[in-house]
C-alpha cells in the first residue's frame, strides 16, 4: 500500500498522477466552494488557470446557464458573478448552473490531476464521503495520492490538516500508517495537535488569517462545518460534477 500526501503541486509530474486515485483539498476556500455549489445543485464547475481563460471560455460557451466565478488575492474578480466562496453558492444563485470557476491556489491543483484514474476535491463538508471513496482506493488499488493546493507554491496548514483528516478517516487505524510518506504523516501528527475542532487550524494558518483580515470569517466557519455539503465531486474530462454514490 502507498499513501503518499503533496503539500502543494508544485513540480508534479504526469507520472506521479497517471493511473492514480488524487484527493485534491484547498479547503480555504476552493474546493469547499466546489462542494457548496454542487450541494445547492450546480450542474457542473469548469475549473481554469486564469481569468483570461475563464473569460474565453464563457463566450465559446455562450449559454445563460454559466456563471462567472473565483477570486484573485481572495476577492471576487471584477465582472464575475460569484467569488469563490461557499456562503455565495446558494441555490438560488447556483442550481442548473455550470461554473466557471478560476481562484488563485485551488483551481491550479485540481487542474494539475489531470491524467489521473479518478480526482475528488475534498474539504471538511464532505470529509465522511471523500473518506469512504479513500479506503475504497486503498482496499482496491492499494494506494492513493492526497494534492494539497498550498497557498502560493508554499506548505499551508490548513490544507495539511485536513489531509491529516482525510487520511486518518480512511485508514481507520494506525496500522497502515507504514505507507505513509513523511508529508502524510506529518498531517497525521498535526490532527494530533489540533485534535478534531476544524476552526482552530483553518483560523490560525496564513489563509485563514488573511480572511478575516478581509472580513471573510464567515467563510472560514463555514468550511470547518463537517459534512455540511454531503456531496463527492469527481474531476473528469475537466468538469467537477456530483459522482454516482453506490447505496
């Protein structure tokens, strides 16, 4: 078995994706957002590089049905619709929608799965359903890949504590911890430290901290919520929509 976690995608190679089950987490805010919206009934999240891109996109795609969203230095972009946070993805403003979605850290790691066997975006809201799919990966494949998006090429701790979760949820026990890279145990180690309360990591990293700087605290209680969007997005053919849940 091989758990391995990246703390950001910097340098990451097709190689090390091709063929792999990847957990993707920018749990400040990005893929709690992509939970969000598909939760409230988005059709799908058209995730890109940049806001140029997001721009060229909507007008090939020219259809009323798509929105504009993301945020640059954690503020919605001028002429979007919706910014990048979870509290904007209402039903009302997101259901039969598809979103074209650019943000500055999250989107550039969910891109940079592409070639894998399957790609899940992950955060507190969705942790029960992401974990369960983790152990599916590590019965059946023997392994899987947990991308953090990190805040500007750079380790953050919210991230990495919720890898730790993620990885802790699905390994049930300390025994697998074996297959763990250092990068994995260390977010192991940091669930240790802050134990299960999500708000006291996510408030005090760098992200969390220039949120509520910018008055965005909201945004960070309501991505330590636990399974508040209990949906599990898949990554394919670069659309984010709700997988099939086996029941």
């Amino acid at each position: 078995m091989k758990l391995d976690v990246l703390f950001t995608p910097a340098g990451l190679t097709l190689a090390e994706v091709q063929g792999r089950t990847v957990f993707v987490i920018d749990i400040l805010r990005a893929t709690t957002s992509m939970c969000a919206a598909l939760h409230s009934g988005a059709k799908a999240i058209i995730p890109v590089a940049s806001t140029e891109e997001a721009l060229r996109l909507v007008q090939t795609l020219g259809s009323e049905d798509v929105l504009l969203a993301g945020e640059k230095d954690c503020l919605r972009i001028e002429g979007f619709q919706l910014g990048n946070s979870p509290r904007e993805m209402t039903e009302q403003a997101v259901r039969g929608k598809t979103l074209v979605l650019t943000t500055t850290n999250g989107t550039k790691a969910l891109l940079a799965s592409q070639g894998a066997a399957a790609a899940y975006p992950v955060c507190a809201g969705n942790l029960t359903l992401a974990a369960e799919r983790a152990r599916e990966a590590l019965e059946r494949e023997g392994g899987m890949l947990v991308l953090c998006a990190g805040r500007g090429g750079a380790f953050s701790l919210d991230d990495a504590y919720a890898a730790g979760r993620l990885i802790a949820a699905a390994l049930g026990s300390p025994r697998g911890r074996r297959s763990c890279n250092d990068a994995a145990l260390a977010s192991l180690d940091l669930v240790r430290r802050y134990g299960d309360n999500w708000e006291r990591p996510l408030r005090r990293s760098s992200a969390g901290r220039e949120l509520v700087r910018l008055g965005f605290a909201g945004d960070v209680a309501a991505a330590a919520q636990l399974d508040a969007y209990p949906v599990l997005p898949s990554f394919h053919e670069r659309r984010v929509t709700v997988a099939a849940v086996p029941v």
